[in-house]
C-alpha cells in the first residue's frame, strides 16, 4: 500500500467513525485488503493527528469524543 493510498483509506476510516458506521475492524481490514494491525494502526495514526477516537464496549463500536 502506497502512502497515497493509506492516508486514503485513513480518511475514510475517520468518515466511518463520524457516520458511527465502524463496528468491525476485522469487516474493514478485509474490504481495505490489509491486516487487522493495519488498521489499528491507520487509527493510532488518526489519533496521533488530534482526533479523539474512542471504543465504546457496550455498543462494539468507535467513535469521536467531543
């Protein structure tokens, strides 16, 4: 995967977790055609950034803190 295509992908992920559409990371690490660790990754990223991404265990799902 090239940067281009990373950060891509990244924004996208970010557009999930605004629309609260993010629930399986295993579900995008599959449509991207990366590893789970990919995409933990690309999160970490967007929180390295200054988003503030949380994960909710009650509803499986990430999202923004505001």
């Amino acid at each position: 995967m090239t940067y281009p295509e990373r950060k891509e992908k990244e924004k996208h992920l970010l557009y999930l977790i605004e629309q609260k559409r993010l629930c399986s990371i295993e579900k995008v690490a599959n449509d991207y055609g990366c590893s789970i660790r990919t995409v933990k990754r690309m999160l970490e990223n967007l929180r390295n950034e200054g988003k503030t991404i949380v994960y909710c265990r009650k509803t499986s799902k990430y999202f923004l803190e505001e």
